[in-house]
C-alpha cells in the first residue's frame, strides 16, 4: 500500500462518528448511523487522540512514549489513519 | 426495518448474541399516507402507546442488555411531543440516537429543540426528485419543507441520511433523485426499494418495478457511486424480488435486533406481529432480559431445529437463516417455510407471478394510501 498521509496534518473523527468505552463489548467502538464497529485495542488508542488538535505526529510521538517497546510503529499507525480516512472515520 | 439488510453492525458469535439495535416505534400515528407503508395495515386499531417513563425504563434495560443504537421512529416519531425527552435521555445512557423522520410537522423551533437534545443522526425521508410526485406519494405537501429541514440538520453539522423507497412510481427518474440528495449535500443516501410487508404488500402490483426498470437503475446508480465515490455515499437495496436467494433478515431472528411497538409489543422486526401462533411479550410487565432471553417468542426462529426442507438440509443456513419468517408466512401461510424470494423454495413460483402480475398496474392504478380511513376498511377485509 502506497501511503500518502500526511503527519503534519491534525484529524479528527467525521462528523456523525462517535467513540466510546463499550463494557458489554468490552472494547471501544465507533458508532456512527445505525452501525457500529467493535475497535481493537491499538485502534482506540490511535483513534482518541485524534481529536482535532494533535497532528499525525503528534499521535505516533505520544503513542512511542506510550508504549516505548513497540518497536516501528510509526509505519502502522500511518497506515491505520490511511485506512481511517479511507472509510470517512476520520477527516 | 423489516428486511432491513444495509446494518453495519455484525451479530455477536455467542449463540444469542446481544440486542444492539434497540428500535422504538413511538407511534403509528403519521401524517403522510405513503402506500409503501410496512406499518400493519390494522394499525387503525393500535391506538394503545407507552408513556414517557414507560420508554425510559425500556431504554435503561435495553443499555444494560448491550444495546447501543437506539432508532426513534413509527409512524412519524415527531408526532410524540416527548420526543426531545426520550432522545435527550436516551442520549445520556450512551446510546446513539437515530431519529428516522419524515420531518412533517417539525417547524424550525422544534427540529432545534430535537438538535440540541442531543440526537446523532436525522434520517429524511422524500418521496421524490420533485414537489408534484414527492407530494402526491406522501399524500401531503411537504417537499419544501424538508428541503429547508434538511439545511437546517446540515447547518446543525448532524450526519444526514437521506432515504428514499424506490418503486414504480418513482424509478424512472433515479438519476434525479441522485443529483437532488448531492444538492442537498447530504453524507449518505439510501435508495431503498420497497419491501412487501403491511401496506407495500396490498399494494404490490403498483410498487414492484420490472427487471428492464431496476437494471437501468442499477447502471445509472453504479456511474454515481464511483463519481461521489468519498463524497457521498449511495446505498442501493434491490427487491430480494429480483435476488433469487432470500435476504438474511434482520440478521436471524433474535440476533441484534429489537423492536418495541408503540404498545409496547416486543417484537424480533417491525412486522413480526403478523406472525400467529407467537404471543410476543410486551414490555409493561416484563422486562427486556427475560423478553429477550427466555420469551418464546424471542426464541420460537432461533436456531435451525424449526427449519423444514429444503432450509434444514442447505449449505446456506447458517448465512440466510431461511430468509424472512414474516415474508414465507404472509406469502406461504406458514412462517417455517423458506423464504419464497429463494429460488430453492417450494414456493417461490408465488413471487415468480408477483413479478408477472405487477406488469401491466401502473403506480397510480388503485393505490391504497396508508391511512385510517383504509386501515379500517382493511381490517373489515381481514375480519370477514
């Protein structure tokens, strides 16, 4: 996959996308009109800092600093947010 | 909702899996006369409607089941004066709200009001790509005034679906409907042909489009979502009429969805009542968890021990459960046969001549409009 996101750019969730803790699912989810998608955990994680003021950069930092042995995970996250605007989750 | 099959939401690998989608159907009450109506057609005499706290406590047993959306709708949900409560309350138990509206009724004050209670989603329904056709399938002059309510949900920032039933009357003009929901600037659009169920099935012969009509439709809605491809997003639904195997309804019955009536009849889909022999429970007197895990009625389709052949034997079960227990009953007489809309079914020649049927009727030839007025003289019908 060729990945042309920009990092420097600052997302946030589409508007009509919601994402909250879930206990009977025991996961976050996205909830946006009449469906809902069960998140894993490294797709939370990314998805809630992206809130309008971090920039692509900002959530591979802060996510580096989270987890300090997850080893390139740069590259993941990038893809992760590709696939995000990809499916209109983020803008 | 009934042969609802666009959700999102995928059932939970647990055998019974959790009610996600919670539907209240606040009332019957509406004031368009939409003749593709999949409302029961005695729904003259269901006049019977929770209170406010009686909903509540439906929502607050249903969050605690799992569910997660909540869609507000009926008839015209509007109609219930309560709705910003319910929504503002629903909202506050976590829920995402979906509001499934004709927006009839609803002056610029009050859709504010339903805005800033908190709801998530408006879904609009129209008619068609023109005031004349619009108005003449809802039975009432309201075009204008969704134009202007689906400007004021936009300014709002809400997501908005704009819904649409397609058939006979209005699948010529497609390509219109198309470019006049990317006017609007809407997110998502939902061309849905209709589905025969209360008034849509006594007015099958002028609903039912042709083959020649939904393979032209088709082609002109594929060119407009590759062109709006990330700008809109176009769903399009085609009569399982013309699929030739059966819809997996409402995901298996008793799998994520739960429709609450607006008596309070707890129901596996909107049309399920018609079913005989289930008494469905109603939710004053018990709560959501016995009704969902223990009511025979919640459990009568679960499973594949009530199949009959040629179900109970296909490689297929496990995917379409048979296809649509109201759709086999109202079409077959008895709701544990396949699904007619499966080419495999004993019966499916009965669609097979609904198709040939519909041919000659036109839209406007003897269409029975949804209200009381023929809700009444139906129930007569019914009864003699």
């Amino acid at each position: 996959m060729t990945l042309k996101v920009d990092l420097t750019k600052v997302f946030k969730l589409n508007h009509g996308f919601r994402l909250q803790w879930e206990k009977a699912q025991d996961a976050h989810v996205l909830l946006y009109p009449e469906g809902m998608i069960k998140l894993s955990p490294s797709a939370a994680e990314i998805l809630t800092l992206c809130e309008g003021s971090n920039s692509g950069e900002d959530v591979v930092a802060a996510l580096e600093k989270k987890f300090p042995e997850a080893q390139g995970i740069a590259n993941d996250i990038k893809e992760f947010i590709q696939e995000a605007l990809s499916n209109g989750w983020l803008k | 909702m009934a042969g609802s099959n666009k959700i999102d939401i995928q059932p939970s690998p647990i055998e019974t899996g959790q009610p996600l989608w919670l539907m209240a159907e606040l009332t019957y009450r509406c004031p368009l006369q939409c003749s593709y109506c999949s409302n029961p057609v005695n729904y003259a005499q269901l006049k019977d409607e929770l209170t406010t706290e009686q909903w509540l406590k439906v929502f607050e047993q249903g969050r605690e089941l799992g569910a997660v959306q909540l869609g507000f709708s009926g008839g015209e949900p509007a109609v219930r004066k309560d709705l910003e409560e319910l929504i503002q309350e629903a909202r506050k138990m976590g829920y995402y709200t979906n509001l499934i509206t004709s927006t009839v009724g609803v002056n610029e004050t009050r859709l504010k009001q339903i805005i800033d209670a908190g709801i998530d989603h408006i879904q609009v329904s129209f008619q068609a790509a023109d005031a004349t056709l619009n108005n003449y399938i809802a039975g009432t002059d309201c075009f204008e005034h969704k134009k202007k309510t689906v400007e004021i949900i936009k300014e709002a920032g809400l997501s908005m679906v704009f819904n649409i039933v397609i058939h006979k009357g209005n699948i010529n003009q497609i390509e219109e409907i198309i470019q006049f929901a990317e006017s609007l600037d809407v997110d998502y659009v939902e061309l849905a042909t209709a589905q025969y169920y209360g008034f849509a099935l006594v007015n099958r012969s002028q609903l039912l489009p042709s083959r020649e009509q939904l393979d032209r439709a088709e082609k002109i809605v594929k060119a407009h979502q590759e062109r709006l491809e990330g700008k809109m997003k176009i769903f399009y639904i085609i009569p399982d009429y013309y699929e030739n195997k059966p819809k997996p309804c409402m995901h298996g019955w008793g799998k994520i969805f739960l429709t609450v009536a607006p008596d309070g009849t707890a129901l596996p889909c909107h049309s399920a009542r018609d079913l005989p022999g289930i008494e469905f429970p109603n939710v004053v007197g018990n709560d959501l968890n016995s009704i969902w895990y223990q009511s025979e009625a919640f459990n009568h389709f679960r499973g594949d021990s009530w199949m009959k052949e040629p179900c109970r034997s296909c490689p297929e079960k496990g995917n379409d459960y048979g296809g649509c227990r109201c759709q086999a009953f109202l079409l077959t007489g008895d709701a544990e046969q396949a699904d007619p809309a499966c080419e495999l079914s004993p019966h499916h020649h009965i669609i097979q001549q609904a198709k040939t049927d519909s041919g000659p009727a036109g839209f406007e030839d003897g269409v029975i409009f949804r209200n009381s007025v023929n809700s009444k003289k139906l129930i007569k019908t019914i009864e003699s």
